[in-house]
C-alpha cells in the first residue's frame, strides 16, 4: 500500500478508537428506553434510519432452554444460530441479551426480525411465527439511532455504514447476545 492510503487508515483507526467508547456509552443508555414487542397487534415504533437495535428475551419461569435450542432452526430458513457458549446464566425470569444487529432502516428491519414468516428468504429471527417460544417468553426491543437523517451522498453513507458496522460488533463482543454472529 502506498503511504497515502497508510496514513489514511492510521488516521481512521485513531479516530474510530476516541469516538467508539462514547457511542457504546450512547447506544447502551439508548437501550434502557426498550418496547416490549406485541405480537398480536404486529406493531412496533421505530425511525426508519440507520442505526443500531437490541432484541432481549426474558425467559419465564417455566422457559426449558433445551427445547428452545431443539426448536430454533425448524421449519424456519434464513434464520441466525444460537450461540450455545453465551448462554451461561440459566436463570429464569430476567431480560438477557438475545439479538444485536445494524440497519440503514430500523423501523424495517426490526419489524423482519419480529414479525416475518418462517418460508421468507430475508434473513432475520422471525420471532412472530415461533409460537412455542412465544408461550415461554417475552420479547422487547430497542435502537440507538445513529443518524437522524438519509445520507445526500455515496461518502456520508459509506461513514455511516463503517460506523453502525463497527459499532454493531462492540456491542455484540460487549453484551454477548444468544443469537446471532460469533
């Protein structure tokens, strides 16, 4: 690589390192406004820009996390893994981290993720169709919205995705989500 392209990224890399504590402070205080997801009225409310949404679970009491691990991957496609070494604590009957993802359209994709059918090919939880689970559990959401506004240019997209990427995999490296990448 050329010097240019050298001094660019060092330049990148330092100011991602001064920025990226006080956006995961913003986005974990963010994440204490939560809304439980109502699967009978199909409804969720959210901007639709880009950002970053935590999707927690709380088991009820009588939640059996062998059948959950059984029951997650069938009849559903197009769905994420569980992460079996993040699952822990098996007590029941508080909120744990479960999904954490990024978006240039929150509203949009946390309602895919809640409310999909199990046969749509887009990629996501599809928790609305997973009626065993339902029964075990409830489910509430919430988003840090990192811009406000859609991008007018290429480049302003482009920071932005860089951002909610970097940001996303923090977060997830931080609070250890069930579901979802390793």
């Amino acid at each position: 690589m050329n010097n240019a392209i050298n001094t660019f990224i060092d330049n990148l890399d330092k100011k991602w390192a001064t920025m990226s504590g006080g956006l995961i402070k913003d986005s974990k205080q963010s994440f204490k406004n939560s809304q439980l997801i109502d699967f009978e009225s199909g409804k969720i409310t959210a901007p639709n820009s880009f950002g970053i949404y935590f999707i927690e679970i709380y088991p009820q009491k009588d939640f059996d996390f062998q059948v959950f691990e059984d029951n997650w991957k069938s009849n559903i496609i197009k769905t994420p893994n569980i992460i079996k070494n993040r699952i822990t604590d098996k007590s029941n009957e508080k909120w744990y981290p479960f999904y954490i993802g990024k978006s240039e359209k929150l509203y949009s994709r946390i309602n895919e993720h809640c409310f999909h059918q199990a046969n749509k090919t887009t990629y996501g939880l599809k928790l609305g169709c997973r009626t065993e689970l339902l029964k075990q559990a409830q489910f509430r959401f919430s988003f840090y919205e990192v811009a406000n506004r859609s991008p007018e240019n290429v480049k302003l997209k482009s920071a932005l995705q860089f951002i909610i990427t970097n940001l996303e995999k923090e977060l997830r490296d931080e609070l250890k989500p069930w579901i979802g990448k390793q």
